[in-house]
C-alpha cells in the first residue's frame, strides 16, 4: 500500500494563495493539485485524471511547493571542461598584452606552447583560440599600402600608362 501524502498547513496556505493569483493555466493546475489532495482527501491518480495531467505531475507539483523557498540546485550549464578559471586566464593574457600593445606581431603558436607548458598537458589549438575569443582579442590585419607609397604617383602612372599592353617586340 502507498504511503498517504502528507501536505502541511503552510503548503495548503500557499496553494490557496496561488489559486487565488494564478494568471495561467498551468499555475490553477498545480495549485489544484494541491487542494484536491489535501482539502477533499482525493489520491493523486484521480486527481491526475481530474486536472488532465500525469500522476508524476501531481508530485513535482508537491515538490516544487515544499521547495519552493530553497535555493535552486540547478547545476545544468556552465563550463563544465574548463582548463583555466576566467580570472586564471585574464591573468595567463596579461603577460602577452604588453607585446600586443605595444603593435608586435603576436601569434597563437607561442601562445598555445606556453598554456600548454602551464596546464602540464596537452590540449587542442583549438582552446587557445576559444580563450583569446572570450577576452576579446582579435586577428587585426595588416595595411594594405607600402609604407613607402606616394599616391600622387600612383595616380600620375595611372594616367599616363597606355590603356592595353603590348607584348615586348
């Protein structure tokens, strides 16, 4: 024989109190699942088919009210694989921002040898690449003119050169 569901006077409280400010369906529902249990003694398999919901339903709905005050353990997200905390790898870039202000040409290569070295282990380039990713380093890509270009005589060979080529006679 099942055991007989125990609801305490501060759940019932709190399932009249939703009952009365319930917006949707889904909260009359769970509020309901409540009372029909507690108020009119009615088992949670008939309750389950008056609400038109499952019986496992009935008892997340008791759970969710007795747990409603506690913190939520959700453990689901988050970095699971990380190598490095964020304030780790902050401080693993710190080293390199110096070279990269300063206009060197940093590449991920160094970089990675050194996580590598640091974590004692190998791992992808990959992560490198995801690390400086989420600091907000960028590829930055070269100008596309000489230094040591003159517009003006650029532009004055431009006009200046015939219009087709002709091969050398």
């Amino acid at each position: 024989m099942a055991r007989k569901t125990q609801i305490s006077s501060e759940e019932l409280a709190q399932a009249r109190h939703l009952r009365e400010q319930c917006t949707t369906a889904a909260e009359l529902r769970k509020a309901l699942s409540v009372l029909l249990i507690a108020e009119l003694g009615i088992d949670p398999e008939k309750a389950a088919d008056i609400l038109g919901i499952s019986e496992r339903t009935i008892f997340r709905n008791l759970s969710s009210f007795r747990n409603q005050d506690r913190i939520s353990r959700n453990t689901w997200g988050g970095r699971r694989r990380c190598c490095l905390t964020i304030d780790e790898e902050r401080e693993f870039l710190a080293q390199w921002e110096s070279a990269a202000t300063a206009g060197g040409v940093l590449t991920v290569p160094p970089i990675h040898a050194a996580l590598v070295k640091r974590l004692g282990r190998d791992i992808p380039i990959s992560t490198t690449y995801r690390i400086l990713a989420r600091h907000g380093w960028r590829k930055v890509q070269p100008d596309t003119k000489h230094p040591q270009s003159d517009p003006a005589a650029q532009e004055e060979f431009k006009k200046n050169s015939p219009n087709l080529w002709k091969p050398p006679a």
